[in-house]
C-alpha cells in the first residue's frame, strides 16, 4: 500500500515539475515576443548553413542574374553595387549609365559653368522606397540653378563601402562637393563584412569589404569573393567559407551560434538576453550612445577621417550629412538627446562640416506621425526637407553661388 502510495506522490511531484516547465518555457515564449515587437529584439544566431532560398539566391548570381530584381549587382571591390542603364518600372527607379540614380546623365568632364555635388551612402542616401523624383538629390538639384547633384547611394553600404566607391567611381566625376551620407546605425555595418551575420532579415548574400584596426590603424580586408565563379565553392562548402569570411566579422566572433536544442524558448531567450548583456557591458552602444572605446567607433572616425583627408586631396569639399533612424526621432522628441552624440564631438574637435538631419526633421515636422516622415526610410517629405537643409546650409556657408 505504502508502494503504491509513493508512486503516486513521485508522480504528481513530476507532473507538477512538468506544468511548472512548460509554463516557464510558455513565459519565455510570450517574452521573445514583446521583445521583438517593443525593443526589435530578434533571436538572430550566426548559422554556418545556408537556406534553400540562399542557394537559390547564389544559383541566381551565377546564372548572371544577380539581384536582378533589385537591380543590383556582384562587385568584386565593393561587395555589390548597382547595375549600369537599368530601368526597374514598377518601382520607377532608373540607374544611368555612370551608375547612379535618377534621370539625369552626367558626363565624366562636367560643364565648366556648372558646380556639381555627388553624394555617397547607404539607402538614405539612394532614397529607398521613393520615386526618382522624390529623393533629396532631385529636389536639391531643382532647388540649385547650375548644380548636378548624383546621388551614388547603395542599399545596405556601409561607410567603407561609400568610402570606397568614391574611390573607384566617384572622384573621376571630379565633384566640387562630396556628401557623405551616413545613418546613425551604419556604425555596426562598418565591422560586418557578411550581412546575414549581424541582420537576418534581408537577402543581400554579398561579402563586402571591411577594416580591421592594427596598430590602431586602419587595415583593410578585402572582398572574401574576388569573383562570381568563387560562389560555387561557396555551395560546395558553406561552413568552410562563412567561417573565413567571418574570421573578421565583429558578429561572427561575439554573437551566439545555432545550437541543438534552440527549439526551446528558454535556450533563446537565455543567449538573446544573455548577448544583450554583454552589448551594453563592452559593446557598440553603452548608456545610450556610441561607446568611443568600442572598436567600431575607432573604426568609424578613421574610415571619416580617411574619407575627408581623400576628399580635401582631390580639391573637392566634403560635408558629412548625417541621418536618423525612425528610434532617434522618437528619442529626441522624448529627451533632445542622440546616440550618435559622441560622434558630433568627434567631428566638431575635428572641425568636420556637418549636417545633422535629426534636428531639421524635428523642427519642421514637430508634431508629424513618425509614420508618415518613416516609411522604413524617409518619405518625400522627410527628403525634401533634408534637401531644404542641405541647400541652406551650402549657400550659409559660401560652398555654393
């Protein structure tokens, strides 16, 4: 009696332990969900595989196709950049013939009674999500008499890639002013080189270049991929080269790794937060803003620093032109304060020319939705009063007539 007595404690004992477990792993659940849809904080783990769309993705590129749809293209210097004479109708996008979006050509010799402007950056710089007409570069061009304005932004670029292709495309254009476009959270792209190892939610599978710091000094590493024929080694043995590529990815050697039983809430809470953590202790953001002893804000002001000098060398004037994201318009509004802050001080010990486009934004648009000033990037609105800043801003300080 006394046997059968146990058993029966021993069992209510495990299924209450069970109910408790399950109701725990129902928690976290519940938890990784407000995460993501209040702080944007996914469950995002370095994989050493590829998907069945990745392969699909690299079979297009081999094929030639690239990112056809999205008109862009492998580059072995740059990682990507888009393709030449392309029409993208349902979008109304047009890339002329040097590269760079909008209607106009421009002529590698420019018109000696015409000053020209040419700006570089990520896809607040291209002006994602907008017609041709709508980005800040055509309104600044309508609102200069004798000004072209060639907008050279790439989708996803980071400051080296921008930095780069004014290297390899830009300065034969000989622009009188150079525009460096740069979006507050582009300083954890300047120490990625693989995208999927710091964002997930995209499809760019392009390597790109990046910098490393030795000596404190910049060192360059190269595109991983130097041609599109090296993408099928790339299938052939995923985990080989994603672990070469990443040998200097910031993610890759910081971030947590797919593990067995990430199937469980729990597990992915506890390396979500556990990561989280260790971001606000040593990371790229600590207290809120730019954290100057990370590698990545050294990182950042040298790539700056390299960018202007090269700029100023090639007798041109660079204005840095800085743009928020949908989370530091709403911060400001909150406070007046910025995460990038660190970096206006570098500039201004510096004495860097800078715009910064939060300000404006604010003053314009006060009491906007945030919604209709963001749409993922900024609205025809938001664009035309960066363009109104920017025009002021070059006339205030003589750059222009």
């Amino acid at each position: 009696m006394q046997i059968f007595e146990k058993v029966k404690i021993d069992q209510r004992v495990w299924l209450t332990i069970l109910v408790v477990y399950l109701l725990i792993e129902l928690l976290c659940w519940g938890f990784l969900g407000l995460l993501a849809k209040y702080k944007g904080l996914r469950f995002e783990p370095v994989r050493l595989t590829l998907s069945i769309s990745e392969k699909n993705f690299i079979n297009s590129i081999l094929d030639g196709k690239d990112w056809a749809r999205i008109y862009l293209e492998f580059d072995k210097d740059l990682g990507w950049k888009p393709r030449k004479n392309f029409w993208v109708v349902p979008d109304k996008v047009y890339t002329n013939f040097s590269g760079t979006r909008g209607p106009g050509n421009y002529a590698v010799n420019k018109d000696p009674f015409k000053k020209r402007i040419a700006a570089f950056g990520d896809s607040f710089t291209y002006c994602e999500g907008v017609l041709d007409t709508n980005t800040w570069e055509y309104f600044l061009e309508k609102m200069l008499p004798n000004v072209e304005v060639m907008n050279f932004g790439v989708p996803a670029y980071g400051l080296d890639q921008a930095y780069w292709r004014y290297i390899k495309e830009g300065k034969a254009f000989k622009p009188d002013i150079v525009l460096i476009g740069y979006l507050s959270e582009n300083i954890f792209r300047n120490v990625n080189n693989y995208r999927p190892f710091y964002w997930q939610w995209g499809n760019i599978l392009f390597p790109k270049p990046v910098y490393n710091l030795k000596n404190d000094e910049l060192q360059l590493m190269p595109n991983y991929f130097r041609q599109k024929n090296d993408y099928r080694t790339f299938l052939s043995d995923p985990e080989k080269h994603l672990s070469a590529i990443g040998k200097y990815d910031f993610y890759f050697n910081s971030k947590y790794y797919v593990g067995k039983f990430d199937f469980l809430p729990s597990v992915r809470l506890f390396k979500l937060v556990r990561y989280r953590f260790k971001q606000q202790r040593d990371g790229i953001i600590t207290g809120g803003s730019y954290n100057v002893d990370s590698i990545a804000f050294k990182i950042t002001t040298r790539i700056f620093d390299k960018f202007i000098e090269e700029v100023k060398r090639d007798g041109s004037m660079p204005v840095i032109v800085i743009f928020p994201e949908t989370s530091d318009l709403e911060r400001y509004r909150l406070e007046k304060t910025k995460v990038y802050q660190p970096l206006l001080d570098y500039f201004k010990k510096k004495n860097y020319q800078y715009i910064d486009a939060l300000p404006l934004i604010d003053f314009w648009e006060p009491n906007t939705d945030i919604n209709q000033i963001f749409r993922v990037h900024f609205s025809p609105r938001a664009n035309f009063i960066i363009s109104k800043g920017i025009q002021e801003y070059l006339k205030l300080n003589n750059y222009l007539p």
